[in-house]
C-alpha cells in the first residue's frame, strides 16, 4: 500500500530551490515543474504568477499555443541547463483547467484532463531522459487552489502515475 511518506514536502519556495538544485554536481538533478493552466489564455495568477515572474518564457510560450490549449495538452519549455553537469530546469504547463474560476465555475479542474497531462509527464520523462539521467519533479499543490480541486485526490493521482519518480511537492504560502 503506498503511503503519503512518498511524497515529501518542502514548506517554501519552490523557485529558490529548483535554481539551486539543477547546479549542484553530486547531488543535482534535472528538474520538471508540472503545473496546472487554463485553457482560457490567461496565465497570471496563482502559482502561474510565480512562474511568470522568475520565467517570464513559460508565460510567453503559453500564450503562443494558440488551437493546441486545449485540455489535456503539455507544453514543455525548458528555462534552464547547466553547462558543466547538464542538468535541466523544465516547466510543464498541463492544460487540465477548463475556464478560470468564477460563480458559476467553482472547480475549473478536469480531472480526466489532469490525469492525461499527467501521464504525458511521465512519457516525457522516459522519452527524454536516459536511465542513467537523474531527473526529479519538483511541485507546487497544483490543481487544488484557484483550479479548486481536492489535494487528497491529486496526491492519489501523483502516486499512481509518477510512482517511479521523485516527487517533492511545495506547499507554498502566499
């Protein structure tokens, strides 16, 4: 049975962390930041504010998507590699909101979308990185704030689908 142990999380700031990590040489890793968007073009407002203000490319790259924002689509765009050890920093922007969060949206998260951008992270992860690769997703509690998901379902999930990752989650506070 898998347990919540699985799931480390770092009470902090996630963008802090990840600039670090990718450029430490015994302990380092490649890095990918799955995050929940819109499909409604708009991409400023919570986690997603962070990622536009520290890289300010994943931001100008979600806008450029165009007909491919639809739910279920994973747009990975990577912000970050290390010369010396090559690690990478990506983002993956997981098309798995339908609309933003209103009256009459209060849950604005597909499930069935989010579980699909999901499990295209991990085909990502096996198709571009080696076995050898040290590779990491590091996350913030995407899907249960402004997409108003349950956190205990996403985490459920988040094991099934990325069991044979490391996953370290941020639990943020604004």
């Amino acid at each position: 049975m898998k347990t919540l142990s699985k799931l480390p999380t770092i009470y902090g700031n996630l963008f802090n962390f990840v600039q670090e990590h990718i450029y430490n040489e015994y302990n380092g890793s490649s890095i990918v930041v799955p995050h929940v968007c819109n499909n409604a073009n708009a991409f400023g407002a919570g986690f997603a504010a962070g990622v536009a203000k520290h890289y300010p490319i994943v931001k100008e790259n979600y806008h450029l998507l165009g007909s491919k924002n639809v739910l279920g689509y994973v747009q990975f765009v990577e912000v970050e590699k290390d010369p010396k050890y090559g690690h990478k920093l990506i983002f993956a922007n997981m098309i798995a909101q339908n609309g933003t969060i209103c009256k009459n949206n209060r849950r604005p998260l597909h499930y069935g979308a989010l579980a699909k951008t999901m499990y295209r992270v991990s085909e990502y992860l096996l198709l571009s990185f080696n076995s050898d690769s040290k590779v990491q997703i590091h996350c913030p509690k995407f899907g249960c704030g402004l997409a108003g998901g349950n956190w205990n379902f996403i985490q459920d999930l988040i094991l099934d689908i990325w069991e044979d990752y490391r996953v370290v989650v941020y639990d943020i506070k604004r």
